[in-house]
C-alpha cells in the first residue's frame, strides 16, 4: 500500500502540515475529512482538488469522510472572499447536498463492505439543535477573539477596502468548522482534517478545540492552491465555472477545457487530477516534450479526466465530436450528437434561420437568399462547383441539390461549411 503523504509530495498536493502527521500514518489507517459549502447543486473543478486528495486517502488505505456542509453553507467561509455570499434557505441546502451526494459516489467507494469504505456526513446533522446559548458557552469560550483576528482568512477580508466590512456571521465560521472537527474525532475517531491551502486557519482552530476538549492531538493537511502559468483563474472560462454537472457543462466542453489547458498547466495538473502512477505520468511528460506539438499530455490528461467525472461512453462521444471541427469526420459522426454537445462544438458558429414549411428548397435559394452565408447566388454557385462546400459533413457539388427535411440534424439543424473551417448553422423552425 502506499504511503499517502509520499504519493501527495511527489504529486505536488502539498501545501501545509501539521508537525507529526507523517508519524501518524506509521501507525496505521487513519480516518480523514474534508468539507465541502453546498452553496450550489453541482461541484465544479475547484472542488476536484479535495475530492482527488480524498481520492488518494481511500487507495491509501485509510477511511475517507467527506462532510457536506448543511450548516455552514448557511454561512458562507469567507476565506478568499471579497464579499459575504448570499445566505440559503433549508430547501435549496437539501437540494443541493442531495445533488452532491450523488457526484462524490463517481469518485469514492461509499458501497462496499471494505473497512476503508468512504462516509457521508452533514453537519447540519449535529448542529441544528445545538441552540446559540449552549454553542457560544460550551465552544467560544474555548477561542479567543484574538485568536480568530489573527488567521489570515479574517486578516485578509478586513484590510480589504470595502465599507462592508465581515459580519459576526462570518466571522463565527471558523467557529463552526473547528466545532465540526471536533465532533467527528469525537463520535467518529477523525484525527486530520484535508482541504485547500486557504482552508489552513480554519483547520488549525479545530486542532485547537480538540486539544483543549479532550486533551488529544489532531492533524491537519492542505494542498497548494491551482493556478494557471499565465495567471488567470483555473477552472473559470468566459463563460464561468467548468461544473461537472452534465447538464452545466457538457462532457464535451469538460474534455475541452483539459484538452486546451498550456504544456505547463499539462504538467502539473496530470499529477493533481489523475491516479496515474509516477512512471507513467514521468514517461508521458518526456514523451510530451519531445513533441510538444502532438499534445499527448493533454490528451491523455482530458482523457483520464473525462472518464473519471463523465464515464468511458461520455469520453468516446467528446473524443468524436472534436473529431468534427478538429479532424476527419462524417455525416454519420454528426447525426450522433445530442443537441447540446451540437450546440456546444459549435458554439460561436454563425446562425441562420429557415422556416421548415419552405423544405424542400433549392440550394443556392438557402445558400444566398434565405440566409446570409454566401453574398450571392453567383459566389455560391461557384464554391459549390470547386469542391468547397459541404452540408452535414458530405461534399455537395451539385447545384440543383434541394435541401430537404432528410438534411436536418436532430430535427433543427443543417450545418453548412464553406471551404475547411467556416461553419455556419441553419435552424430549422
């Protein structure tokens, strides 16, 4: 079995650790937590970090506990916040922990009978009738203030310059999550708490209440927080976060985002988001060098990705639609896609609109006079005759061709390409 301090080291998952964690490990299996804000009713990429840590912890051999945060997602950390998040009522929270908990099965064993299998816990669980008097007597107490002022998750929201300032509501939260660390080593023998690099403050006041409470040690790790080489947020697009909800994000555009991702970006995020093991990330890198041009690392990083997040299936189908804009491909390829992984390829791609009841239609008419794609008959006449144009993939060379409800994709679509990389959209209404 492997050690699972060496494996987080070699991989760079490494940020902060508590003094004497690595002894701990020597002794045994060890149980772990990690917390997640159920502030929306998918995860997206930024979360992927923790899960992999989590990932990792279980292959290890050691018990994996991951907490959905029902009570402190009322709140809101304010680590690396600039403003207090909306609070959200028991109805949307339940939503959205139920959503997560079906996400976190596709990546740890929450089901079989093994000694290290995976644990689902909310807080909510233990706090909602922990009333505010007993709460404040029995864990404030404990906690100084300036204790809390000194942690740089407080530290940095307030010598921000913003009249809003962090209310007591906030700044309570590491109060709360300290509290949680203490009751899961209580009732369920947790001893480290995982989570990102900004997540450091919060984890140390649970260490703290447990040392004072019961007298015990606990442990914390953190992982250095993703970034990209050129300095922009991982994990955000122009269009937001890359969530690994299907329906936010198609497997598509999740394959996407790996497959574009920089040589150096390559690098590091194949040993943070795959189970790979050293040789073969060490000799992928090499080959990956060698020629550059080829992509093989991002490749095989979107590859391993896509499958672990989205499945085999959902992998071949984004690995196909790139062929479609990228590669060769056919009318049968195209004809495969679910409008949303259509729209998703060929997002961008300029749009015109037919009326269904003029099919069939000749092609010239759809071509220059019904939309806009080419400016005259004349210059569609002539592209089509010097082996420029497609529909749906297939070359047409004839220009008495009639565009027909055969041509639709999907019951709305025919895709005309003029020459290899101008595309354009026919919507059928």
């Amino acid at each position: 079995m492997k050690n699972f301090v060496d494996e987080l080291k070699w991989r760079g998952m490494i940020h902060d650790i508590t003094p004497g964690a690595e002894e701990e490990f020597k002794k045994g299996r060890m149980s772990a937590y990690v917390g997640i804000d159920p502030t929306g009713d998918s995860l997206h990429i930024g979360h992927l970090v923790s899960i992999m840590i989590l990932k990792h912890f279980q292959a290890c051999g050691n018990k994996p506990y991951a907490l959905v945060g029902g009570a402190t997602g009322m709140i809101g950390d304010p680590s690396m916040k600039s403003q207090e998040r909306n609070l959200l009522d028991e109805e949307t929270l339940a939503h959205n922990v139920s959503c997560i908990k079906s996400q976190l099965s596709r990546f740890l064993d929450f089901e079989s009978d093994a000694p290290n299998k995976a644990e689902l816990v909310n807080n909510y669980d233990w706090m909602k009738d922990y009333t505010f008097i007993n709460f404040t007597r029995d864990i404030g107490k404990l906690i100084t203030v300036n204790y809390m002022m000194s942690k740089d998750s407080v530290k940095k929201r307030l010598s921000r310059d913003s009249s809003e300032g962090m209310s007591f509501t906030e700044f309570t939260y590491q109060l709360l999550q300290g509290y949680d660390f203490l009751y899961l080593y209580e009732h369920e023998g947790v001893r480290l708490q995982l989570g990102g690099a900004d997540q450091w403050g919060n984890i140390t006041t649970g260490t703290e209440l447990i040392r004072k409470v019961l007298g015990k040690e606990a442990y914390g790790l953190t992982c250095p927080l993703i970034t990209k080489a050129d300095g922009g947020k991982f994990g955000k697009t122009e269009k937001g976060n890359i969530w690994l909800d299907p329906e936010r994000t198609t497997p598509y555009q999740f394959y996407q985002f790996w497959l574009n991702v920089s040589d150096e970006d390559a690098e590091k995020y194949i040993k943070i988001f795959t189970l790979l093991d050293r040789e073969v990330i060490e000799a992928a890198i090499a080959q990956h060098r060698e020629d550059p041009g080829q992509r093989t690392l991002q490749k095989l990083l979107a590859k391993e990705v896509t499958v672990m997040v989205h499945g085999e299936e959902e992998y071949e189908k984004a690995v196909s639609a790139s062929r479609i804009l990228f590669g060769k491909s056919t009318s049968e390829d195209l004809r495969k896609l679910d409008e949303k992984t259509f729209l998703a390829v060929f997002d961008g791609v300029p749009t015109f609109e037919i009326e269904r009841t003029k099919l069939p239609m000749g092609l010239l008419d759809a071509l220059a006079v019904e939309t806009g794609i080419f400016p005259s008959k004349g210059e569609a006449r002539k592209m089509v005759q010097g082996n420029g144009f497609s529909l749906n993939k297939d070359k047409i060379t004839d220009i008495a061709y009639q565009l027909s409800e055969a041509d639709v994709v999907d019951g709305k679509f025919i895709l005309a390409q003029k020459g290899k990389k101008d595309y354009y959209i026919i919507i059928v209404k």
